[in-house]
C-alpha cells in the first residue's frame, strides 16, 4: 500500500510542480494527500548543487524559510515524496532530478517505479 500511495502522489505532485507555484503550496500539497489506509505522505525536495543550497524540505527540515518562493523555469530539483505507515515503522520514497520547463516539469531519469531487488 505504502508503494501505491507514494506513487500517486508522486505523480499529482509532478502535476503542481511548474514555474509560478510556491514551493509552500507544494509542501501543503503533498503533506496534506489525502491518507489512505493511514498512510501519511511527507514532502522531500531539494536542489541540485553541491550541497547547502535550497530549497531543501524532508523530515527533519520544514523548509519554512523557502515557502514563499517560487518554482521557476528551469530550476533543477530532486524530487522524491515519501510515504509512511501510521505507525511510523515504514516508509518507501522514490523520485529523482527534474527540471522545470515553461509548462511544467521533465524528469531527467528513466527508472521504473517501485522497489529495487538487490541480490
């Protein structure tokens, strides 16, 4: 379930993510999906640097001080939404780097959704 969940929100959250919208409006977005089976969803974004630069939003940072601000063309994000059972136990997050363009936004990696079997 936990797989589903992430999944659906990971792809209305591609929907929102497009020059103009705040990155605060994203963030309520995502944390505020609609839980299903008491499944709570979670927000992870950042930037694409070297490390330290913004916009940066997960569990541990909020991101209160980039809520403001807005997507622009081309800025160059990672973006992996996570999902997590009601009793905090388990999470799945999948996503990777995008890239805004005029409309909306194009993801810069090709894998499949879903878990990655290593044996």
């Amino acid at each position: 379930m936990l797989i589903a969940v992430q999944r659906e929100v990971y792809e209305a959250g591609l929907q929102m993510i497009k020059p103009g919208v705040s990155f605060g409006a994203l963030q309520d977005f995502v944390n505020g999906f609609r839980a299903i089976g008491g499944v709570q969803t979670l927000l992870q974004l950042h930037g694409c640097g070297y490390g330290g630069d913004g916009p940066l939003f997960s569990a541990k940072t909020h991101g209160t001080r980039a809520r403001e601000l807005t997507i622009q063309k081309n800025n160059a994000l990672v973006w992996k939404p996570m999902a997590l059972s009601s009793d905090g136990k388990s999470q799945f997050t999948f996503g990777g780097p995008l890239i805004v363009t005029d409309n909306g936004c194009e993801s810069l990696f090709n894998r499949e959704h879903g878990m990655v079997s290593l044996v």
